[in-house]
C-alpha cells in the first residue's frame, strides 16, 4: 500500500520538483549504515535514473575548489558510517554498479571482536548515554557490563583484510577511534581519537585524502578544530541538506540519512527531501487529528 503512494509521488511529479529545485545545482550526500546488499542495489538501481552517482575525485574537486560547478547536476555521493562488518557485502553491488562510496570506520575496533556501544543499548538509555560528560556515560555502559575494549563473541567492524581487498572505488576515512559522543570527551582523549584514527587511515588504507563523519553527527567548534588539524580534508555531519560548495563549511558537510531498509522508492523519497516533508506533514495532521478527539 505504501509502495503504491510512493510511486503514485514519484510518478505525478512531485518528486521531480523535489529533485529540480533542491538538488539540480547541489550535491547530495546520502549515508546509510548496514543495509543488505539486494536491496542497496535496487536502491542504486533507482538513484542511476534520476541522478549523477559521481566519483570520488570529482567530489574532493569540489571540496578543495569549493565548487559546485565542477559537478554534473543531480550529483549524489554514497557514505556509510561505522564500517559495519556486513557493508562487506555490499562491495560486490558497489563494484559491478561502478559505483564510488566511502565507509566511515573506527579503528579502535578493527581487527578485534570489541562490539560498538550504541548496539548493546537501546531506547531512552541510549539517549541519554548520548548526551553529557562521556566518562558517565562509560561508566554507566561499565556499570551495566558493556567494555569497549573487552572482545564479544561476533566480529562488529570490517578486518583490516577485508579493507585492503575492498575493490578500488570503495573508499576508506575516519569515524574516531571507539565512537564516543566527541562533544562530551576531554581534549586531550578528544585529540587521541581523532589523531589516531588518522594515523592508522595514513598507514593502513592508501588514499590521496582522508574525510571524516562525526560519530551520531555531533561536533562543536573544539572537535571540529581538531579534525581539520589532525590532516582530514573535510568532515560530514548528519545535519539535514543539500550542499553548496561556494557557500557551506566543508567541515560541517550535510548529508541525507536513508533507512537500511528502505523500499527503493522510499530510498528515493528520503534522497530528495520530500520525505522529511511528509514526515512532518504526518505528525502535523496526527497532533490535530489527537486534538479533536
Ligand atoms: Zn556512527
């Protein structure tokens, strides 16, 4: 049923309009963080229709020109956060679609069975884990059994092999060390995360340049700082939008999140922001429907 009012969107044009107005002249960068591969490659699939899947170079052009012009219109570039162990899947789609995407890793657990954080806690806890001083945070994950650095019984991150085997076009940058919320770290820890997560991308994955992704999307001024010191080139949030070179701060980059499971019209949808319009458009109409019962 929803499958049928998302093509309905997508075939009576607005989703073209959508696509016109936000997207013709700016980049759009999507993140996902684990989804299966048959279904990340109907999402491709869907994407090679409507846009400009570009290519790594042509992306840190744009970044070091601060242009979007170098860029064929509708241009989307493809992340995904964390370096889950299942995007290893996914390195087949991205290399018979020719499709170039960079993954977001954390090398404090490559190469060891050391589990992330945010997998063993759910709901409010969760939350609140996020927010405030980091070193409460650890403690209550302590208190409550979970180590970041004590070895699970399932591989979590991709293994430094399955990197260095990954096919050319799949590209490799930073996510921290052990994803700690880095606005709630101190700066000397805040300094070791990112300093390190560099230094293992410059020895172990050889590429030109290296970007990173704010773990849950959050940074201040200091962590921001910090990034572009420490040698990345350019840094994504997870702040909502599309992006225009000549204006936005190359280390505050918006992306577009899609959800791993996702239908690829939904995929598309959330892509061009039409999504997040509907979205609110829903919780608007459920609020006054609520109000007048
Ligand atoms: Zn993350």
């Amino acid at each position: 049923m929803k499958t049928i009012f998302f093509k309905f969107l997508i075939k009576i044009g607005i989703f073209n309009i959508f696509r016109r107005v936000l997207q013709k002249d700016r980049l759009t960068v999507l993140f996902y963080h684990s989804p299966k591969s048959c279904l990340f490659n109907e999402h491709i699939k869907l994407f090679k229709r409507y846009y400009n899947l570009i290519q790594r170079e042509d992306l840190l052009s744009a970044i070091r020109e601060k242009d979007n012009s170098v860029l064929p219109p509708y241009s989307i570039y493809i992340t995904f956060d964390d370096g889950h162990v299942s995007n290893k899947e996914l390195f087949k789609v991205l290399k018979n679609e020719e499709v170039d995407a960079e993954i977001f890793v954390c090398p404090g657990l490559i190469d060891t069975k050391r589990a992330f954080w945010f997998k063993k806690f759910h709901g409010k806890e969760k939350n609140m884990l996020k927010s405030g001083i980091w070193k409460n945070s650890e403690y209550h994950m302590f208190s409550k059994g979970f180590d970041y650095k004590k070895d699970y019984d399932q591989l979590s991150s991709l293994t430094l092999k399955q990197i260095k085997e990954a096919p050319l076009n799949v590209n490799f940058s930073g996510h921290s060390m052990f994803h700690p919320m880095l606005t709630g770290i101190d700066k000397e820890r805040l300094n070791k995360e990112i300093k390190d997560c560099y230094d293992y991308l410059k020895n172990n994955v050889n590429q030109e340049s290296y970007f990173f992704a704010y773990p849950d999307g959050r940074f201040d001024s200091k962590v921001r700082r910090i990034v572009k010191k420490n040698g990345f080139e350019a840094a994504f949030s997870t702040k909502y939008g599309f992006i225009d070179m000549t204006k936005d701060d190359v280390f505050s980059l918006k992306r577009i999140g899609i959800y791993d499971d996702a239908s690829s019209e939904k995929a598309l949808l959330q892509a061009c922001g039409l999504w997040s319009v509907l979205e609110s458009l829903f919780k608007w109409l459920k609020r006054l429907f609520t109000s007048f019962r």
